[in-house]
C-alpha cells in the first residue's frame, strides 16, 4: 500500500477535532460545516491506511493508538509552520533573522543571562550568536562583521567607525590566596615582584597597551576561568571582578590585597556597533536592555 502524504490542512482539521472533543464543536471552531471535517478526517485515515478515531459505541471520537501515535508528530509539524510564519512575518518588517553578540569577559553573567533571557521572550524568532572575548577582541569582532553588537571594556573606539553607549561599570580588586605572600595585612609594597596573572588580548587592537599590569614577571592567560583557577591555586595574584569572587572572599578561598602601587581600577562597559551598519530592530532593543541595567 502508497501512503500518501497528508495536507496542513488536514493536520489541522485533526488536531482541532483532538482539542475540541468533537467534530462538531472542531468544526465550530473552524468555521466549517461538521460533514466537511468529517470527510477531512475520513480523507487523511485513508492516506494513511489507519484509523485514528474510534467511533463505534461512543459519543465522542475517542484516538486510537495509531491517532495517539500520530497526534505529537502532527503538532510538531504545524508548530513548526507557526514558527515560520513568524518569521516571516518579523523579516518582512524589518527584524533580523539573525543577531551577533561579543561580550567582555569581564561582563558580569546574571547581566547577561538577565539580557538574554529577555530577548528571548521578546524575540524568539530571531537567532542569536553569542561570543566572548577579552579587551579589544570585542572590537575586533564588530569590526570585522563576525558580531552585529559588542559589549566592550574600556578601549579607545575613535578612528575606528564605531558608535558607542555607556552601559555600565565594575570595580577590578586585586586577589590572591590567603597564603601567598603579597596576602599579609596591611598595604604591601612590591606587588611588581611577584607574578601577576593577566588576560591576553587575541586581537592586535590594544598591542603595546596595558590595563592595570603592574608585574614585571606577567602570565598570559586565554580565559578568565583559568586566571580563577590559578589565583585559587596560589600561583601568582591579579585583578578580577569583585561581584566574580566575592563569594571567595567570604569563604577565606581568597583574599583582597591592598597593594600601594596600584590604585582602585573601574572596568566601564560600552555596548557599540558599526556606524556603517547600524543596528536593527532586535539588536538595538538588546542595546537599550543593556543600557538599562547600568
């Protein structure tokens, strides 16, 4: 036997009548005459070559185990259809299918996750790219088109075609554990001394910059993970968001040093595109959701 293959419209027709218990009350519902769902239904077993209703000794159209089977692939399929018909409903206004975002590193996460899970619920036809960089790898993202948005630190961004927002700050504490020798009370001088941890730039945007190094003998880390992790360890001190570790430094994991030579360090966020393609409808409401949490 050729199966055929079913209509949209008679999967409709057949889940309406599932959720409205009766061909009746699913034909009431779809404006249609009962004798016509009737044969819609008739139409699609016959494709089919399976009952999907149980009709004999009822008074209600009770779902065989083929129609129960069958029920969740059909909701699939014009689920998936409502979904493209958002789509293209928000291409043809104007929304992007598509949005690129570069973040900080130093970006605190519950802002992130706060954003995000937002323009989910706000946009969810539109797919997201999420990238996470350290200092000028942001930039370098924006730039080169790979992300349509970027929440950056605090680079120079003139001469380079971008437009910017301030978004926001985090102040930068120096740590290290409780038993490294930079961790005694009381301010301490020669913190230059000792390794300091920093993050590595992967772009050329900031080569020969350098934000708060105060170390003559510096590690280059990719990640902040891994600068957590070595600070945990013992090996070396640095700077790390003071929300990030706050939680060991309650816990004695890790202690604030107060070091003479380096002042208190604010990291200011800028959330910035090109001034060359200026953000959509998407992608400009995650700037002002952004913007707003500062």
């Amino acid at each position: 036997m050729t199966i055929g293959t079913p209509t949209l419209d008679q999967l409709q027709v057949f889940v309406a009548v599932v959720e409205a218990g009766s061909f009746a009350q699913a034909a009431r519902s779809l404006n249609r005459a009962t004798s016509v769902v009737s044969y819609t239904i008739a139409t699609l077993e016959a494709q089919l070559g399976i009952g999907l209703f149980t009709r004999a000794g009822t008074r209600r159209p009770v779902l065989t185990d083929a129609g129960r089977s069958l029920l969740a692939d059909a909701r699939l399929i014009l689920d998936g259809l409502d979904g493209l018909r958002a789509k293209a409903r928000g291409l043809e206004s104007g929304l992007e299918a598509e949005v690129g975002l570069a973040v900080d590193v130093m970006l605190p996460t519950h802002r992130l996750v706060d954003a995000l899970k937002a323009f989910q619920d706000t946009f969810p036809t539109v797919t997201l790219r999420l990238h996470v960089e350290a200092l000028g790898g942001v930039m370098q993202m924006v730039l080169d088109g790979r992300a349509r948005v970027g929440v950056s630190g605090p680079l120079n961004l003139q001469g380079h075609g971008l437009e910017s927002t301030q978004i926001g700050e985090i102040d930068l504490i120096p740590v290290a554990a409780p038993d490294h020798p930079l961790a005694a009370s009381g301010p301490r001088r020669g913190a230059r001394h000792h390794v300091q941890l920093v993050l590595s730039d992967r772009s050329p945007l900031t080569e020969g910059q350098e934000f708060a190094v105060v170390g003559t003998r510096t590690w280059r880390l990719a990640d902040l993970g891994s600068k957590h992790a070595l600070l945990l360890a013992g090996i070396g001190w640095g700077n790390m968001p003071a929300l990030m570790v706050q939680d060991d430094l309650d816990t004695g994991r890790l202690v604030r040093l107060h070091l003479a030579d380096l002042p208190p360090t604010r990291y200011r966020f800028s959330a910035i595109h090109r001034t060359d393609c200026p953000p959509g409808p998407a992608a400009s409401w995650l700037i002002r959701r952004l913007a707003l949490q500062g």
